[in-house]
C-alpha cells in the first residue's frame, strides 16, 4: 500500500514544531505501524535527512514505551492495542496517515514523537507502593486472598503506564492512571493498611504535577490499550474520601 | 602464575554451602554503609530488586536504565511464569527436585553450587512478592495457584495471567520507588552505560551518556554492579526487546570481566514466523501452547507446494497425509520435548522443504484436535488472550487455521562470569540475572529466568557485596577527577565522534540485519565447524564495513537513536565473533548449542562430558588479539551425569 504521512517534527523542547509530509509506498499490511516507520526512517537516512524520533521498546504491547496520537486517536484506529500492535491492514491504500507526539503539558516533547513521561514516575514514588523491606515477609499463603479480589487486583495492575489516558482526556487528567494503582493495593490485605494514605498521596502530587481534573468524560477508558476501568476511579474516590475525613 | 579464575565455592555439603557462607562472610555496620556508594546497571527484575534491596539496608545507590522509566525493562514482556518449590501442591516438589531439575534441564554444564542456592531462596521470592502486593492467580480458596511448565514433572509455577513479568517487576519497581523517595537510590532514566572506570583494578565507576542531552557523565562509586539482561539481539531479529543490548557486559569485558559460555542461546520453538525482510522483531508465542497444540507439517512435497501458493488450506490435508514429526520422533514426550529438541526437529522439517509458508520457515500448531476434544470454551479459557494476539499480528483466527510457528533466539544463558558471590574476575564489579551466565547451564528450563533474576537481586547479592564492601569502609568517596575516568570518558568521546563524523553510506540496520543473518545461519541451531570459521572471517569482514561505512545521521549533543543503535550495534558485532569462536570450540552438543558433528545416529544431540564438562571462560587479551580462553571444570557430586532422551 502507498501512504502519504504527516508526521509531527521537533528538533528538541524548545524548538517549535511542525508537521512534514512524507510519501511512503509498498508496505505490506502484514507491516506493523512501527515497522512502516521504521521503513520511513531507512528511506529518510538513505535521503540524507533525519529520522523521525519516536519511542517503543518491546513491541509486543506490554512495556508501555510507545505513544503516538494517530489520526487524531491515542495509539491509533483499532481497540485495545498499543502502536506498537498496530499494523497496517488497519489503514486504507492512498490514506493519509497523521502522526502525533502525546499532547499535554505535563508530558513535554523531548524531539519530535518522543515525550517526558517524568510526572508518572514521581506519582508512583510518592505512593505506588506497599512499605514492605525485603526479607522478614510471611509465607505466600498465609493470608487467603478470595480469588475475586485478587483478579480485581489484576486488571487493575495491568496499566502499562503509557499515558493514552492523559492524551486522550480533555482535562489532562491522570486520573486512571492513579486510580490503577491505588485499586490495586485497595484489593489486596498487603495494601490495604496504607491504602487511604497512598490515595491522597498520589492525588495530591497528580494536582501538584500540573495533570488537570477528571470530570468523568470516560474519554481515557475508551482509548486504554489495557481496557483499565474507570470504576477503579470510583474507587479511588472512596479512598481518597476516606483519607480526607481522617484530616 | 596466579589463577585467573576461582569461582570461590564454599566447602562442605550441598545443602549447608549457602548457609554456611553466609555466617561466614563478613557484613557492613549500619553507620559504615550510608558511607558507600554502589552504582545498579538496569532496572529489570536482577537490577531493580538489587538496588531497592541495598537501598534499605543503607547503602547508597544510584541506578540507571535507558528506558524513560524503570518499569519498561525487558523483564516486563515475561509471560508464563516463575518456578518456586514451595510443594504447595503436595506433588513431593522440594529444594533438591528444583535443583535436580535444573541442572539436568541445562544438560549438566552448570555450577551445582549455585543451582542449590537458586533453589533454596526461590520460596522466599513468592513470600517477597506477594508482601508487595503482587496479583498472583489464585484459585477459588484464596491461596496460589500453579501451573505446570516443560521439562519437570511437578507443579511449581506461579503465574499473573499472561504477565507475570510484568507484575514481578512492578513489585520491584514499587519497592524501588519506595527508595527513590526516600532518597536512598538515585535514579537515572535515560541514561546509557558506554564504560566502565576500574582503578587499581577495583571497578569504581561507570561512564554514560545522558540519551536526551548527549552528555557524556562520570559516576563512581565503591562498587558497580551490572543488571543489564541478555544479549539476544546480536541476532537482529530475536523476541527481546528492541533495546536490549550487551554494551554494558561488553565494555566489562574489554576491562577484564571474563565472559562465560557465549554460545550458549536458546531458541524458543513457538514464535510467529518471519514475514520479511522488513520484520524489526519477532513474537513469542507462549510454551504453553504445546500442552495442546499439536505440531505438523504436511507429508507430500506436492501439498506443501500447493498451500504456499494458496490452492489449499491446512485443513483440506487429510490426516494420513500430515506428519506429526515431534509425536513421530519422541513418542514419549511428543509435542512437549524440551525447548532446543522442539526446535531442531522444525529446523529438519523446513531445511527438507516441507515449511508450509511463502517462505519455507514455518510449522504448523494446531489446535483442531484440542477443541474437538475440549470444546472451544475451554481452549478460549486456556489461551484467549495468545490466539487474540496471534490474530492481531497475522489476522488469521488459530480457532480455524492451524497457527504458523518457527524457532527464534529467545534468551542467552551465556553472560558475564561470577564467582558464587556474582562477583566478576574484575574486584568491586558484579553482575546479575540474564546479564551473568551463572544458573541456566547449556539450556535454560521455561519460568527460571524471573526465578534467578529475583534471587540475584533481594537475596543474594545484598548478602555478598558487603563481604567486598566491608574491605572498602576506609575509602573515601571515589573523586570523578581521577586520570582513569578521564582516561574512560575520552575514549567514548572519541567513539561517539568518530560514529557521527563518519561520511558512509549505510544505515546502522542494514548492517544488524547482515550481522543477523550470519549468525543465525552460522551460529544459529546447527553448528559446524565449517560455518562458524566462516563466520568468524565474516564478521571481521563485517565489522570493518561497520567502522567504514555506517552512516549516523544527527549529532552526538542530542537525542539521537540511530547514535544509540550504532554504539550498541559496534559491540554486538564484536560478541558475535566471540560466539562463533566459542561454538568452534566446543565441539559437543549440549542444551542449546548443537554441534552438526556430534550427533547420535538418529541426529539427536551428542554431550561429550570426559572433555567438555567445564565453563568456556574467554578473557579479553587486546583489541587485536585473539581472545584467551580458560576453563572452570564443572564437577557434579550430586547428580549423576545422563544424556538426555525424550523418546
Ligand atoms: C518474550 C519473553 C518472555 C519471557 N518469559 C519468561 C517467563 O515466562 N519466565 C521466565 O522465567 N523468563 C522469561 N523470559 C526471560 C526473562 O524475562 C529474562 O531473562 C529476564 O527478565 C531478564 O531480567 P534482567 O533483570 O536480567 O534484565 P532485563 O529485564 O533485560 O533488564 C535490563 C535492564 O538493563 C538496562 N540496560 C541495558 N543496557 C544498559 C546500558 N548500557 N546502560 C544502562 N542500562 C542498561 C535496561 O534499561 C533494563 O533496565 C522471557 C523472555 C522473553 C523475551
Ligand atoms: S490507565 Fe491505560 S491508558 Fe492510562 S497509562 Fe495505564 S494503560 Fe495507559
Ligand atoms: S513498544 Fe512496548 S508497549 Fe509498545
């Protein structure tokens, strides 16, 4: 398939960006999106020009490295997968294909598609965690977890940390994004003691970090690669709640 | 001349040397260790337990990753598992069974000694882990569930769905946070180990470039520990992460730390084929899949020659006309021989040219038989989540059509080579998990990669890096202003300049893929002593051309991933000549790496243990020299040697 793309350029933080145009032919719809990028970058180096920067790890859906906003949806038309698991059979012969970083400003372009996703980490460090020391813990099956707050636990736990959530929502909130990890341990007896502490935690440096509000559009459920559900919003709110009267 | 290699085992019984050694190593004072400084290379399941580990005993610690986050180490794309012989199943699993089990899985070319002590702290991993918080399957009374896995005759894996590597090192990574608030471990994303700094021959630094400013920095440190994971992508293609790199263990090596066993990889039978050229990685199937999945390729040339063009379907081939070659072969194993036998036998089928794809590289995994018998719910229940996976990536649905599998490089179980304490031939320099070679022998058993990487990093290095570092509590901090940092800092200034200003012609993967190539067909899975000389002269050739010819765009004061691909491309090409000269060497078959001259009659693997029970220890002599190799015998009192037989 031939495709024309309009790929966002930015030479560092600071620079102002723009979007370039490239035509790109002859690629398989067997080809993944990134691999169709990686044939752009061969084809732009061979031309003496530069490579589009644009971050991806594991290509297999799981470490949460790639981003993208393509054609106006975070990680692209189809559902429940990253970029990374996108492949060209998703895209029509002679479309144009429009390529974006993540937009928000707390995630700020590091070059071109690639974006600081900094704020994440300090939203876990400042409460993604149960405060156990290695070594000294009781045996794995002491406590007896019911099987349905351990898969809760789960699906919860399955947020690869990515950040469509926050590109998608209107707010820029990152709101699942802590609501998976605060309903995770919420779940479970081991976090469960810390567990209104984490949630204001966490909230308190979202706030604190510049992400926005959540006003419940479901925007971010919808584009999650990891279908994280925005009842674990819910429950962060309970927690959160439970943490302020305590105040 | 004094011995260049002592792996420092403890005496005594197997069963106490561990215990043993601990009461007999020396240990820090709390008000000794805030004093010292130890510096973590990645943050995987190995790197990210260690440095939160030492972190809360006291130490101070500074890590570092390239990707933007600790959390998206390779470790986190794990999928089945990890084995503990915690016999909750009551099925008589038990410390030496995992031990047993390991060692004759590895077909025998692993350190006993370390193989004990894996198995002795593997139930303390699953106790840390689910402290945590870490969202193990558990079954419908509340307690934890196992599943079974190739290779072993007992229960003992513990799993999170299809991502128990990734909740392993979110718990890593939570505990690691823990730290990083607290102040006790520095961390630093994006940032690239390029050397490391040795001082009177005590490892006390690193050098590393900042991925998003370029900056070439200094760190030291009393002692430097590597975590950096396997080496797979010397093969362009493998199911490794597309950053995954052996930069880290590679510039150890040049400064003295041997490396162990090279040609040691191992080759997972179920992945998704190859499409082309333009291919950048490739899938792994789960081994799970083989529990019922059945493996076929068709009898009749005729057949083959007519689905490749597409006239017929895989289930239009009568059953009398289909060639279940693994349930032919080894009928006492069938579809569930051990990762490497699975392997070779797809490998034998499609070099006779019964591949049933366009490009003669495929098998199929079917899973007709399973659902008649079954049902389809229950097939659904089992691997929903694989045949969605597989249906995105080929948009074909494996409930209806046999899925196409082949073999692909999956891990290295030859690394870094350490002592008992993980300690490298350089003093103050260890390394862990896939990084080192230590546990997996010739072949590494399915869901002990997480197991070794875990027990490296909360429970056995934290143990015996303060018997080194107790020796250190007099030295002051190190100062970066050292003539030996200089020294480091200039020659990788010098690297990345010559790599930017370089007027070639070709793009840094044109000439991985090439590098690729000749080792999957030279040092892939059949080795003879034809092709691996031939590689050897290949790759010299090769690694001219690179130094020659590559072209990177950009500068060397930026973001710049071709820069980064090109660093790590230039190291890959020189460990890929260490591999083939060690395949050359070791002339018997054993675990993965298959020797087309020593085979049985029927061409089954051949070990050769009267000349080749020992570690291949290669030691770095000169940038044009070649590599000295030294042997560590192996020697088992525990097990008795037997060649392997799945028939
Ligand atoms: C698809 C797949 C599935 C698997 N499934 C299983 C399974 O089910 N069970 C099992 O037991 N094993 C499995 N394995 C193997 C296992 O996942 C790995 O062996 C293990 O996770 C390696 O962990 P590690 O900590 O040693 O290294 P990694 O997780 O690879 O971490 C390496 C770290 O080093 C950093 N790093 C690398 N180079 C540098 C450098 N130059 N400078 C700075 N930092 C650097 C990286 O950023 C990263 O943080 C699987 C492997 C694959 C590929
Ligand atoms: S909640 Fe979903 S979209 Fe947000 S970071 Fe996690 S996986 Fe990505
Ligand atoms: S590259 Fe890892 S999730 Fe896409």
């Amino acid at each position: 398939m031939n495709l024309k793309l309009k790929v966002w350029r930015q030479k560092n933080a600071k620079a102002k960006g723009g979007f370039e145009i490239y035509n790109i032919s002859n690629i398989s719809p067997d080809t993944s999106f990134l691999e169709m990028l990686d044939i752009l970058n061969e084809q732009l180096i061979n031309e003496g020009k530069e490579p589009v920067a644009f971050d991806h790890d594991c290509r297999e859906g799981i470490c949460g490295m790639c981003s993208l906003f393509i054609n106006g949806r975070a990680h692209g038309p189809d559902d429940d997968v990253t970029t990374c698991q996108l492949h060209m059979r998703k895209f029509k012969d002679g479309e144009t294909v429009t390529i974006e970083p993540w937009r928000s400003a707390a995630f700020p372009v590091i070059k071109d598609l690639v974006v600081e996703r900094e704020a994440f980490e300090k939203i876990q460090q400042a409460g993604g965690y149960v405060s156990v020391n290695t070594g000294g813990v009781p045996d794995g099956n002491a406590i007896a977890i019911p099987k349905e707050d351990a898969d809760e636990a789960m699906d919860a736990a399955a947020c690869i940390g990515c950040g469509a959530c926050v590109a998608t929502c209107k707010n820029s909130s990152a709101m699942l994004f802590v609501a998976a990890k605060v309903s995770q341990f919420a779940k479970l007896p081991q976090g469960k003691p810390e567990a209104a502490r984490r949630a204001k935690a966490m909230v308190a440096k979202m706030d604190e970090l510049g992400f926005g509000g959540c006003t419940n559009t479901g925007a971010c459920e919808a584009e999650c690669p990891k279908g994280i559900s925005i009842s674990h919003i819910a429950r962060l709110n309970r927690e959160y709640l439970v943490a302020k009267l305590k105040d | 001349m004094t011995q260049k290699i002592n792996s420092h085992i403890p005496a005594g019984p197997i069963k106490d040397k561990w215990t043993n050694h601990k009461a007999n190593i020396n240990v820090v004072s709390p008000a000794n260790k805030r004093k010292l400084d130890i510096i973590v290379v990645g943050t995987g399941l190995a790197g990210a337990s260690a440095s939160a580990s030492l972190s809360e005993l006291g130490y101070n610690v500074k890590s570092f990753c390239i990707q933007d986050s600790p959390r998206r180490a390779h470790s986190i794309a794990a999928q089945g598992g990890i084995n503990a012989s915690k016999n909750y199943q009551n099925d008589n699993d038990s410390v030496h069974r995992l031990f047993y089990d390991t060692v004759k899985g590895g077909d025998y070319r692993a350190r006993e000694a370390n193989v004990h002590r894996l198995a002795e702290v593997s139930g303390n991993i699953i106790d840390q882990c689910v402290a945590q918080g870490v969202p193990f399957a558990r079954d419908y009374g509340g307690l934890l569930d196992n599943r079974s896995f190739g290779g072993v005759l007992v229960s003992r894996t513990f799993y999170a769905r299809g991502q128990t590597g990734q909740q392993l090192l979110l718990g890593a990574y939570s505990a690691l946070n823990r730290q990083i608030a607290k102040g006790g471990v520095k961390q630093y994303n994006r940032h690239e180990m390029l050397d490391v700094v040795v001082i009177d021959g005590k490892a006390r630094g690193i050098i590393t470039r900042n991925l998003v400013t370029g900056e070439i920095e200094k760190h030291s440190a009393h002692a430097v520990v590597i975590a950096s994971g396997g080496y797979g992508n010397v093969f362009f293609l493998s199911t490794n992460a597309m950053n995954s790199n052996t930069s880290s263990a590679w510039q150890i090596y040049k400064k003295g730390a041997m490396f162990a066993n090279p040609c040691f990889t191992q080759i997972h039978p179920t992945c998704i084929p190859v499409h082309g050229e333009q291919q950048s990685k490739l899938t792994l199937m789960s081994e799970s899949l083989r529990n019922d999945g059945r493996i076929w390729v068709p009898k009749k040339m005729e057949d083959v020659e007519k689905l490749r063009k597409k006239q017929i379907r895989p289930r239009d081939i009568k059953e009398e006309d289909r060639d279940y070659y693994l349930e032919r072969r080894y009928p006492a194993y069938g579809n569930l021989v051990p990762r490497d036998v699975a392997s070779r036998a797809a490998k034998e089928r499609c070099d006779a040219g019964f591949g049933v794809n366009e490009t003669g590289k495929a098998v199929y995994l079917d899973f007709a038989s399973a659902i008649d018998r079954l049902g389809r719910d229950v097939i659904e229940e089992r691997y929903g989540n694989l045949f969605q996976m597989y249906e995105k990536i080929t948009d074909d649905n494996p409930y209806e059509t046999p899925m196409q599998i082949y073999p692909a490089i999956h891990y290295t179980m030859g690394g870094t080579w350490v002592d008992y304490n993980l300690m490298t031939t350089v003093p103050g320099l260890f390394s862990l998990g896939e990084s080192n070679f230590s546990d997996h022998g010739a072949n590494r058993l399915g869901a002990s990669a997480l197991m070794q990487g875990l027990a490296d990093g909360y429970f056995i290095l934290p143990y015996t890096i303060g018997d080194y570092l107790s020796n250190e509590i007099q030295t002051p901090r190190i100062s970066t202003d050292h003539p030996e940092f200089n020294k480091a800092y200039e020659t990788v200034r010098e690297k990345i300049t010559k790599l930017v200003n370089n007027a070639g012609k070709r793009s840094v993967d044109s000439i991985h893929k090439e590098l690729g190539h000749i080792m999957w067909d030279n040092v892939g899975m059949a080795r003879d002593e034809k092709g691996l000389t031939e590689a050897i002269e290949k790759i010299k050739a090769l690694k001219k051309e690179f130094w020659s010819n590559v072209k990177v765009p950009g500068t060397s004061d930026e973001f710049n991933q071709e820069l980064e691909k090109a660093l790590r491309l230039a190291d890959f090409i020189e460990l890929g000549e260490l591999m083939a000269r060690d395949a050359l060497n070791r002339s018997e078959s054993c675990g993965g790496h298959f020797r087309v001259e020593s085979a049985t009659e029927e061409g089954e693997a051949k070990r050769n243990d009267e000349e080749f029970a020992y570690v291949s220890v290669w030691e770095h002599a000169g940038d044009d020299k070649e590599p000295i190799l030294n042997k560590e015998p192996l020697v088992f009192e525990n097990v008795e040697l037997k060649q392997r037989s799945y028939k």
